[in-house]
C-alpha cells in the first residue's frame, strides 16, 4: 500500500506501519499541544485589583463584586435580603472563559440573579481565593457555589454548566435557602 503524506509517498507494510502510526500521531500531538499552550498564553487577562466591595467592570449580564473578604460579601446579601452565588475561577481556565462568554452573557438568567443573589467572583490563585477554595474544598475550575447568608454551601457544582444548569441551580439554591423577596 502507499501512502501519500504532506506530498511525501512512502511504501508501508507491516514491519513499518507501527513507526509510521506512532510518528504520525506524535506529529500532531505535538501541533495539538502547541496551539493549546498558545491558546493559554493569548487568552490570559491581567487580573482587576481587588479590594472593597465593589462592582466589576461590566463584563456580563450578572452584577459580580469582588471582595478581599467573604464576610464583605456576606453582609451585603444580608444588607439586601440576597444569597450568594459564588464564580471560583482562575485566569488560565478556558471552561471559566467559555462561562464568561455565554452563561454570564444571558440576559433574563443576569436578571433573575442579579434580583435574587450577591454575584462573587473568586479568583482561585489570588488574594483571599485560595483560602477560600480550600474552605469550600473547590477540587476543579469554574466551581459554581450557592451559599446562604452564614456562608453555608446550599448548592454547588464543578466545571462548566450550561445556562440551564445554571437556571435550576438558582432556583434550587434560591427555594433551599428560605429567604422571602422583599
């Protein structure tokens, strides 16, 4: 049999076709990995600086804060009769990008958080992020917490969820939580 790779003709046979197979597959494992290590490299953002609570800059439908301490955040959902939602995320995730792109991009989903939770954003690597992320014994990126007004975990889930998922995570968290809208 001959084979015909980038303009390239070659006799294989069973002696050979192990190599070839092995090198052709190291090839690409090799371009696979380089463009992934350059997709990581060009989609990194410089960090926002956190501090007290405040509003980030508007990137998505979802009013996130962020906060030096997780009592700030607490006493703000007491202060408006909210939860938490908590965004754990890290600079290098491209699952937590692809959240920021489009679950965090909904409009009506924004509105019924924004209405009901205190957004967090949480970077795992930064600031008071990995005390938090061990506390809440965060194991993977993006980590989607609910919490109560204590802190207390209502709801969470690991990796990316769709906007679905997201919909009935609130509303779980939002019907376990007890709290009534004023």
């Amino acid at each position: 049999m001959t084979t015909s790779v980038a303009s390239f003709s070659f006799n294989v046979n069973s002696d050979n076709i192990d190599l070839l197979s092995h090198m052709h597959n190291n090839y690409y494992m090799r371009y696979f990995l380089f463009a992934l290590a350059l997709s990581f490299f060009f989609s990194c953002k410089t960090p926002k600086s956190a501090g007290d609570v405040k509003l980030l800059e508007k990137e998505s439908t979802f009013n996130f804060i962020t906060s030096d301490e997780l009592s700030d955040v607490l006493s703000n959902a007491k202060r408006n009769n909210k939860l938490v939602l908590v965004d754990v995320y890290t600079d290098w995730c491209m699952p937590c990008k692809m959240m920021d792109s489009s679950v965090f991009m909904d409009q009506k989903l924004g509105e019924y958080v924004n209405e009901k939770f205190v957004s967090y954003k949480l970077n795992a690597e930064r600031g008071n992020g990995p005390e938090l992320a061990n506390h809440y014994r965060v194991k993977g990126y993006p980590t989607i917490i609910f919490l109560d007004q204590k802190g207390e975990i209502l709801t969470s889930e690991v990796g990316m969820v769709s906007t679905s998922e997201m919909w009935n995570m609130a509303e779980e968290a939002w019907s376990l939580g007890g709290l009534k809208q004023l």
